[in-house]
C-alpha cells in the first residue's frame, strides 16, 4: 500500500465544529484515520459533488456536508456545513489552489453563522514549516519517549447500504493512543463510490460518524450573499470593511 493521506480527523473535528487553522493547513491534513492514497485516487473530485456525514458522541447528534460548489482555473471551492445538536448552522467555504486532498492552502476564505452575514477573513501569508527540521529532531528524541504509531489492519470487504445504495466497503481497523494516552481503536469503512472523501463510516468506542447521502452532481454553495471582508489586527482586534 502506497503512502497513507490522512483524512479521518478531518471529518471528525469539523463535526465538532473545529476547522484548525484553516488557511494555514489544508483542512485534509489530520491526525488519526488512514486513507490509502489509491482509493482517494479513484474516488471522484468534480464541481457539484458532495457527501453528508451523521456524527454522534456523548454530546448529541449533528451533521456534516461536503460539497465541491465552484472551480476557478486549477482551484476548486470546498464548502463545509456543519449543524450541531442545538440546530446551530454554520458554513465555511474555501477556495484552495489546486486538488484540496493534495497539501495545499487555501487562498480564500468565507463563513457564515446561522442568519448573520457571511464574512471573508483576510488573506495571511503563512511559510511553510521545516519538515525535515522537525524530521531531524524527532529523530534525536529518545525513542522511549516517542509516542507509538499507529497500526492499521485491513479487515476485508464488507458491503454497506447508504440512501438505498450498496456500497462495496474496505474495512480497516486503527489501532493508536489517543490524547489522553489511552490505547485506542477506530473501525474505518471506505468505499471509492463516494465522491472527494470516500469515507462511509468510522466507528470509536463512544463516538462515530457515517454517511447517510451522498451524490456526484448538483451542490450548490449554500453562501449566496456578497461576503464582508473584514480587517483583522492582531492579537485581537477585528474590523469591518468600511
């Protein structure tokens, strides 16, 4: 199997209503599940797909919809919505140069909370981190001290049914320590029929989420206003464009 692209987090952490540093990162970029770079392939990325998520955890139900609603030359608009148990609505819109599975940044970015106005946040130039620095380093580090990887076994073929589709699945299990250091398993069901991220369904011990709809065609983007571009100062202060 070739180089893994990781992916779960991604879904995991925007269920929550957590998009890290979405300039600065592409939002793909996460830190537990496992996506097998030939699946990703083979899944379909084009203007007009989309794919919604069910997330469940101690806290409730929400949910989640990724679409891609635009492309501009090489660049394409990823829209993430995000509803949470409380019926709260927020949408974030990104238009990322190049493939947004790829490493890349997003050159724009748009959000909009439940009825408030859409804003645009200002465009900040971030430099790429030192990855062989960091390589180098972590390699100095006593290996004791170093945090186990994580071990993904592939279970076999299992078949899934969405919205009155089947679905042919790979099923993966995910054996690492979470955050709290805790060993941890995570199922992991992915199938290449699903457009952008073919992930169907992941399963922890007290949270998950899974897909309930999904199509190749017809997202639109749910911001339809012209979006306030606002000022930002930091550490703190943001204005509005007057």
């Amino acid at each position: 199997m070739r180089q893994l692209v990781i992916v779960v987090f991604l879904l995991s952490a925007v269920a929550t209503g957590v998009i890290a540093q979405a300039q600065s990162a592409n939002p793909l970029a996460g830190y537990l599940g496992f996506l097998p770079t030939e699946t990703l392939e083979r899944s379909e990325l084009s203007v007009g797909c989309w794919a919604l998520y069910e997330s469940k955890d101690e806290n409730g139900v929400g949910k989640i919809k990724f679409s891609i609603v635009g492309k501009e030359k090489d660049s394409y608009w990823l829209e993430i919505a995000t509803t949470d148990k409380d019926g709260e609505h927020s949408v974030t819109k990104m238009l990322f140069a190049g493939d947004p599975r790829e490493e890349t940044t997003a050159v724009r970015i748009i959000m909009k909370h439940g009825d408030e106005p859409a804003l645009e946040l200002p465009t900040i130039e971030f430099s790429k981190p030192d990855r062989a620095g960091i390589k180098a380093k972590a390699e100095e580090t006593d290996t004791e001290e170093q945090e186990p990887k994580s071990e993904i076994k592939e279970i076999g073929k299992e078949e899934l049914t969405v919205a009155g589709r089947k679905l042919e699945t790979t099923h993966y299990k995910i054996r690492g320590v979470n955050e709290d250091g805790e060993n941890e398993e995570v199922d992991v069901w992915l199938s290449p029929e699903v457009p952008f991220i073919p992930v169907v369904k992941v399963m922890k011990p007290e949270s998950g989420f899974q897909l309930v709809d999904f199509g190749k065609s017809g997202a639109k983007s749910e911001i339809t206003e012209e979006p306030k571009k606002i000022e930002l100062k930091l550490p703190f202060e943001i204005k509005g464009e007057k």
